[in-house]
C-alpha cells in the first residue's frame, strides 16, 4: 500500500507564478523526497505605484512516505 502525504506551501517571485511555483518545488525537493506533484490552489499579485509588485501562489505538494 502507498501512503501519500501533502503539504501546503507558499511561494512568491518578481517574474511569473510559473516561477513561483517552480522554485517553491525546487525549495520543498531539498528537505521533502518522492514528491510526486504539485497543485496550484491559489494565485495572487501584489501592486505598488499600480504595477505588479510580486507573484504569489499557494499550492499542494504531494509525495510518497516510505
């Protein structure tokens, strides 16, 4: 039987919400092994002087617990 196991992160980038997400993966594979996906429940912005400030995601990172 395989156990699955997620976890909630939140990520943040000043270029795109691909990258959040892509470093929040990278960030979470150094402590976390068998990360089998990832799902993005949430994406927002932050604004300053009336342009995108920052790119925020909140996402669901699965993996597999031996």
């Amino acid at each position: 039987m395989t156990i699955i196991k997620v976890v909630e992160l939140l990520a943040n980038s000043k270029k795109s919400w691909e990258d959040a997400t892509t470093q929040a993966v990278k960030r979470a594979s150094k402590s976390i092994n068998n990360i089998r996906s990832a799902n993005v429940s949430n994406m927002s912005v932050t604004v300053k002087n009336g342009k995108v400030d920052e790119y925020r995601v909140s996402l669901k990172v699965s993996f597999e617990v031996s």
